[in-house]
C-alpha cells in the first residue's frame, strides 16, 4: 500500500510560479510510473505530467498545454516526484493529484491504483 500527499498548491497571479510536492509513504512508490493530473471544476481529471523509467533511462510525458512550461522530477532518495510549474495561466487552475501503479497508460487516470488527496491551484488573471 502506498499513500500519497501533495503539498505546494496556493494562489498565484497569471505568469508566476509554484512547485508541487508529492510524497510517498508506506513504501515506496510502488511502480516506475508517477504522474500528475489535474481536475477543474465541472471537467473530467485530466494528465499533466509522468516520469518513469525505461530502458532508455528516464523520461518525462507532457500534455501539450503544459509543454515547456512544467516540469517533472524524481527524487528517489527523498521518495518525492515534484511538479515545477512556471508562466502559470489562469487555464491551469485546478486541484492537482498525484497518482501511482498506473495499470494502463500513463494518461489513463482511471488506471491508477493510487492517488493523494489533491492539493488546489488557483491562478489569478
């Protein structure tokens, strides 16, 4: 069993910045493959970011809107993926979850087995 919690979501005016924290406990995560979705009100969760392993050695997957403008980190040491996301728009306001052991594809959020609690992100025009 794995548990997650986010950490890092706040209010932000259009164009700054906020780093999300995920941290696993219980063991550690539990597959290779830990993303971030988000979920505004009245819409359907939707992917954000992954990172996992390969054999090609880590990747990053990115939705297009959020290309270039976040980025996903892994710290197996610390047991924490991080999302930094920068040049914020008031689109990206959502509650952003963390989420692990995907049984499908990684942009599939109805295949992860476990998810933290959510943590809101509010950005300001």
């Amino acid at each position: 069993q794995v548990q997650l919690v986010e950490s890092g979501g706040g209010l932000v005016q259009a164009g700054g910045s906020l780093r999300l924290s995920c941290a696993a406990s219980g063991r550690t995560f539990s597959s290779t493959t830990v993303a971030w979705f988000r979920q505004a009100p009245e819409k359907e969760r939707e992917f954000v970011a992954a990172v996992a392993n390969t054999w090609t050695g880590r990747t990053a997957y990115y939705a297009d809107d959020v290309q270039g403008r976040f980025t996903i980190s892994r710290d197996y040491v610390k047991n924490m993926v991080y999302l930094q996301m920068n040049s914020l728009k008031p689109e990206d306001t959502a509650v952003y979850y963390c989420a692990n052991d995907p049984r499908r594809d990684y942009r599939d959020y109805e295949g992860y087995l476990y998810w933290g609690q959510g943590t809101q992100v509010t950005v300001s025009s």
